[in-house]
C-alpha cells in the first residue's frame, strides 16, 4: 500500500525492509530521542514486525524525490473507536528542520480524518524534546489532560483541532508545491489483496465517496483531494 501526496510517497512497510529499518533505528541520534534506547537484535526486529504487520498496525516508509528518508506509523489502530497513535522519526538529518516530515504526517492526517473517518490521532513526545513538541503543535495536536508531569507525554489531535489549528500547515502546504503533488491517491497492491487489507481500506473510501479509479495486474487507485 502507497499513500502519495504533497511530492511525498508513504510505502508500507514490508518484510525486505525491517533491517534496513533496524539499522537506521539503533543510530545514536535516533535512540536519545526514544523512550526505547536499547540497541534492537535482528532476532527483536523480527518479533516486532511479525507483531505490526496487520490491520491495526501501519507502518511507512517516507520517501523523497526517491530516497527514503524516515518511518511514519499509526499504530495501535481501532477501528470502531476510530481512534490510532502516531510517530515519526527521520533518519536523514537533512530534511529534520525541513517541510518534508510535516508533507508526511499531512497526507496520513488527511486520509484518516477525511476518508477513514477518524476521530482522534494520539502521539507521545518525551518532555525534553523541544523540537518534536513544536512540531506535533504545529500540526494542531495539544497536551492531553494530565500529562503535565509525565516524562513521554501523550498529545491528542481531532479532527476540528486538525481543521483549525492545522489549516495553516495546509495551506502552507498546497503554496509550497504545484497542484500536481496537491492531489493525492492510495494504492492498494496485490499483496494488499492477498491479506485481505484492501477490501477494508476499500469500503471506508467508498464511504466517504471515493472510488476505485484502475484496478489490474497493478493494483488499484483511490484519488483524492
């Protein structure tokens, strides 16, 4: 599955590249901002994707102008609540202080908020990273209640916090690039189909309207705004 707007493409994570992703994940940078720091075995890599390789579970791949450059995931993801945490960790320095991981997070928001239907996305941020607190705010998320004294702290984000909050983010957005990477799509892959992952994704665009544009040998695209 692909999720690709803004000049930014979302790859699920798959098998192939749990290693690559392991060795990008125990960097000295990557660990001192995670509440995790332990150094990940191959032998826990695998144990961990066998545990998120599922419907509740989506892990991405961020790529730019065809490097992947970091992990985006929603995880944890209930789909009668509607609700799902997310996070994001980069893993080339160069696109850190750049619009690039907003672009990211921008096209998961969107296709939970406005095709999945979602009603809160959570985020934990540990309490002496400045950096990562003012970019989640960016995006609209706020501290949730009680959390003032807690060292990884959870911030929560709704849709009409997304809506208001966040709009300066978007619009931001939509000026930064053409109207070509503004419009977006998902591709469902044939593996997709064969985990049965698509069908569901499927009936939740077809809810909120959208509709299958090619399905073959390829896979099948939902476009959307």
């Amino acid at each position: 599955m692909k999720i690709c707007k803004y000049g930014v493409t979302l790859n699920r994570l798959r098998h192939q590249d749990i290693e690559f992703v392991r060795e990008k994940r125990n960097s000295e940078e990557i660990r001192k901002v995670m509440e995790f720091r332990e150094e990940i075995t191959p032998e826990m890599q695998e144990k961990w994707f066998e545990s998120i390789n599922n419907f509740e579970n989506f892990y991405y791949l961020i790529e730019y102008k065809g490097t992947k450059i970091g992990l985006l995931n929603d995880k944890n993801m209930d789909w009668t609540a509607r609700n799902s945490e997310s996070g994001l960790f980069l893993w080339d320095e160069s696109y850190i202080k750049t619009i690039v991981p907003v672009l990211a997070s921008l096209c998961l928001l969107e296709v939970g908020f406005y095709y999945l239907n979602w009603n809160t996305s959570y985020v934990k941020v540990l309490r002496n990273n400045p950096q990562a607190i003012e970019y989640v705010s960016s995006l609209g998320y706020e501290l949730a209640e009680g959390q003032e004294s807690v060292e990884n702290q959870l911030y929560h984000l709704t849709k009409s916090l997304f809506e208001s909050k966040g709009k300066k983010i978007q619009q931001a957005a939509r000026a930064f690039l053409d109207e070509t990477s503004n419009e977006g799509y998902l591709l469902l892959e044939p593996d997709d189909y064969e985990s049965g992952i698509a069908q569901k994704i499927e009936n939740y665009f077809l809810e909120a309207g959208i509709y299958l544009h090619r399905k073959g040998i390829a896979g099948s695209r939902m476009y959307f705004k």
